[in-house]
C-alpha cells in the first residue's frame, strides 16, 4: 500500500526538522564549543586595556567607568573562566585515551604545553621587544632567570601573558586525570574540598598557580558520572541564572563599594561560590546558544578561540596603546565604547592572524594552536556535527 500524501509530507517534515535541529549529543557538543568561545572573549575584559597604572586606576574607583569595567571583568571574565576547567574535566572523563598514561600526557603536552611555551617565547620577543625598541611600556627582560619564568611559569606568574597560568596548571591537571578519573567519586570530594581550602586560604604556588582550575577540574569528572550537565541543561533559563546574578551582585558590591581591604579569606570564599554559580549560569546559556539561530557563527569561531585566547594579551599590549590614541585612555568619554568592543576586536584581529597563517604557515598554525587550526574547513563553513564532536572529544 503507497503511503498517503498527506503522511509523506509529514514524514518529510520530520525529516527536515531533525535534520535542522540538533539531537541532544550534537547539541552538548555544540554547547561545550560555544562555552569556550564565550568564556574566552569574556576573559579579555579582565586584562582590557585601560590606558593607566595602578595609582590612576584607584583614582577612578567609583566613577561609572570603573563600575562597567568591573562588571564587565567579574561577569563575563573572571565569572566565565571556571566552566573552561570544568568542560576539561567533564571531557577528560569521558575519555578512553587518559588510561594510556604516557600517551595522554605526551597528547597534552603537544596540545596545551607547546602552545604555552611558544606563545610566551612569542611575547617576549614581540612586547618586550617593542619596549625596547618603540618605547612601548611592558616588561623587559631583567635576567635569564626572569626570562625563564615567563617561558615555563617555574614558580610566579608571568609579567606579561598573564592568562598562561591557567593553561600550566590544566596540564598539571591532565598529568593527574590518569588517577583522578580512577578515583571514586569520595575521593574525588576530597580533592575538590582540599582545592577549594587551598584558593580560599591563598595557596598553591609553586606547585598550582591557581588552586581553583584543580577544583573545577575534578568537580568536572564528577559533574560528568552524575549528569550535572544534563540537569542543568533541562533548567529553566530563569532559574539557571538567578544564583548566579544574587552572587555577583554580592560579588560587585564588595568590589566596588566596599574594596579588597581586610576581607582575606571571606573575599576569596564569596569568589568561589561565586564562580560555582557562573559555571552553571553560562553552561546554561551555552545550552541555549546551541540551539539558538547564532549556532552556527559561533561554531565558526570555535577553532580559533584557543588561539584567542594565547594571544590576546599580545595584541593588547601592542594594539590597545594605537587604539586608545583614537578612544581615549579610561576616563575619556569615547573609553566606553572601546572598552566593551574589545574582545571583538581582538577577536577579529585573530581570526586574521589564524587564516593568514593557515595559507601560508600550516604547521606553524597547528601548533599555536595546538593543533585546532589544521587544514579543514575553510572560513565561513561550520563544522559538520560529527566533525564538531571529535574536535570537542579531542581537546579534552
């Protein structure tokens, strides 16, 4: 018997919209691509240039420009930062290839090692060379150890790629996730309440920069055995996002009325409640994004946020001086308006660095990136839903 015309066309109705709507695999491997793509442009309003040291910054504490720079730093950059450790634990879970251990790791040191050494080499050489050759105000190198610091980060953050420090100790992580992953999950509680004490009390250094990316890490592989991301997904947005907007509300009243002073330890416990908050907030929103029409533009971006993210302070130090020479330092009144463009500005910035190096140096591409910018896909074309899977599994 044919089918009736009337059930064939729905039957290809259904087709088509199962085609154009990802199914929930697709769609979580969308949303972790769009989560780095957010919280990465979210983290250049934390290191946004400003045009002013220390002693004229505090000069303008309180003005309205210093609030929308502090909002737009505790929300959408240092807010954003913990759900990248968390989508690294939550992936490296699910990984078949952390029980090879010494594949694992040479894995991450060709994918987050290299790219930090390279990129640390690249900044010395470029910002430290523009100040000693233009004038630029940056650091310069004082002694061998100094430069050995900034390359490797052995035991202080670098003075001038200040973002590395997470990359170091997310590969400190993965030399671990081999035993984390194999630890039950009482265990695992154990390590993330020893990581939340150690960012509370302020330690850490020299053996974690920062004692938080181990907490959101391991909290990620146990996020992943307990469907977390799944929960927080079937959320209503409203109700994702309401703790999180109480928190930084607290959060930016103790930034900008009351200040640093004499807070210690109850300062940094708000911060990591706060970035628990955050975490489930913008995963839910990267949930959203992932179903949403901007899918497929910030898919497009996706390959290039790691490179982003590398080199954003670069082009910072060396692009925001020429820049504020048209907007103003802060304080002028076109500096909000350049403020809250740049992270799409060095976005833009990089994506034309990341082609232009694609043509004409692949290699050099690839490991810059650590190997999310090989030959592919050319610009203007996502990621089909396999493809876009294995790259998330891959940077895991």
């Amino acid at each position: 018997m044919e089918p009736s015309p009337a059930l064939s066309s729905r039957n290809y109705q259904d087709v088509r919209l199962s085609l154009a709507l990802p199914t929930d695999t697709v769609r979580r491997s969308d949303a972790i691509a769009i989560a780095r793509v957010i919280c990465i442009l979210g983290v250049v309003y934390v290191h946004a240039w400003t045009g002013l040291n220390g002693q004229a910054l505090a000069e303008l504490r309180g003005t309205g420009q210093d609030n929308l720079r502090w909002l737009l730093m505790e929300a959408f950059g240092r807010s954003a930062v913990p759900l990248l450790g968390l989508i690294s634990g939550w992936l490296v879970a699910g990984s078949s290839g952390v029980r090879d251990w010494g594949g694992h790791v040479r894995r991450k040191a060709r994918t987050i090692l290299l790219p930090m050494i390279l990129w640390n080499m690249l900044a010395i050489l470029l910002v430290s060379g523009a100040a000693l050759l233009a004038g630029l105000k940056a650091p310069v190198p004082q002694s061998a150890m100094w430069v050995a610091q900034e390359i490797f980060i052995l035991t202080r953050n670098p003075d001038i790629n200040v973002q590395m420090p997470f990359l170091r100790d997310l590969f400190l992580c993965m030399v671990a996730a081999p035993v984390l992953v194999r630890l039950p999950t009482a265990g695992l509680a154990a390590v993330i309440a020893a990581a939340g004490a150690c960012h509370i009390m302020g330690w850490g250094p020299p053996v974690l920069m920062r004692a938080s990316i181990l907490f959101f890490f391991a909290a990620g592989i146990v996020a992943r055995r307990h469907g977390w991301a799944d929960r927080i997904a079937r959320l209503p947005l409203p109700v994702a996002l309401t703790p999180f907007a109480l928190l930084m509300g607290a959060q930016l009243y103790r930034a900008i009325i009351i200040g640093d002073e004499g807070l210690g330890t109850s300062q940094a416990a708000l911060d990591l409640t706060v970035r628990i908050g955050a975490a489930a907030a913008f995963w839910r929103i990267a949930w959203t994004l992932a179903g949403s029409r901007a899918r497929g533009t910030l898919l497009r971006i996706e390959p290039y946020a790691f490179f982003l993210f590398c080199a954003h302070l670069i082009l910072i130090w060396l692009g925001g001086p020429l820049l504020g020479n048209l907007f103003g330092r802060m304080g002028s009144p076109l500096y909000p308006l350049y403020l809250i463009l740049q992270p799409l500005l060095v976005l833009a910035c990089t994506m034309l660095i990341g082609l232009a190096l694609r043509r004409v140096a692949p290699r050099a591409a690839e490991m810059l990136s650590g190997g999310r910018l090989r030959r592919g896909p050319q610009h203007g074309q996502a990621p089909s839903p396999r493809r876009q899977a294995g790259s998330c599994a891959a940077t895991a």
